[in-house]
C-alpha cells in the first residue's frame, strides 16, 4: 500500500469543492479524519431540523477536460462499496466527486462497481504499478454538472 499523501493544496481543493457542493444541495459536509479513506460524511437536511446520513463523498480533482479517460483507485471503489449504509432514503448513496476544469461530476459509486480493474503504471514512477479503473465519464452525461470551480 502506498502512504496516504494530504497536502494543503489538497485541502483547499476539496473545502471548494465542498462549498460548492453545500450551496447547491441541502447538505451538510463533515471531513473525515485525516486517514479515512473519504473525503466527507454528507448528511442532509431535512424539513423538521434534523439531518439524515446519506452517505459518503470523495473529492478527486483532475486539472484536465472530462473528455480524457480519468483512473480511480479500485481499492477506494471497494472500499466505498463495503462501507454500510441505510438506503431509507432515495438520496443515500456514496459519491465520488470528480472536478475537471471544464465541468463536475457526481457519480453514485454503485454505477462504478461493473469495471473491471486494470493494472496500470504510476505516471511519475515506472516501477509503482496498481490497480485501477479506467473511467470515459463523457460517456456517463447524466452526473455531469457544468459548473467550473477553478
């Protein structure tokens, strides 16, 4: 396994994403701590001021267009997978956040969970190999949200 890196910059991404995210839905975003394997707890509001846990949110910030293939660690999507839920509600589902520089997608883990895992090399280190899957999101047009978040 490879150490899990957390930088500032990494922070800062994910604290816009996330604002943007409680802006637009009704959600509260509570971060995980520091070696947990998401981002967020996402709880939503409801009418009677209290809030229902719908599950969890991973932030994966890609500084290229969506139209490139995009690969997700397969042991983040088992791991998501695994993680319990109640599914009392419609909206209670893991996410996986990605933001790309022409637009955000919002993908339920479930609809991830048919790929099959690759191994791939380390774009920086030949020698790192690990399994992943290779995700064409412009193909998946209905979790897309044009919205840029710079």
């Amino acid at each position: 396994m490879q150490p899990i890196r957390q930088t500032e910059l990494g922070l800062e991404r994910e604290a816009k994403v996330a604002n943007y995210l409680t802006t637009v839905y009704p959600w509260v975003l509570t971060a995980t701590p520091k070696y947990y394997f998401t981002d967020f707890h996402i709880n939503e509001k409801q009418g009677n001021g209290f809030e229902s846990y719908i599950g969890d949110l991973e932030v994966l910030w890609c500084n290229y267009s969506y139209t490139q293939p995009t690969f997700v660690a397969y042991t983040k999507l088992q791991q998501m997978s695994i993680l319990p839920l109640f599914k009392d509600l419609e909206s209670a589902y893991h996410r996986l956040v990605f933001r790309f520089t022409d637009g955000l997608f919002i993908v339920p883990v479930e609809a991830l969970q048919p790929f099959r895992p690759i191994v791939h090399n380390h774009f920086v280190r030949e020698d790192v190999t690990k399994l992943v899957v290779r995700l064409e999101l412009a193909n998946y047009m209905q979790f897309h949200h044009p919205i840029i978040i710079r």
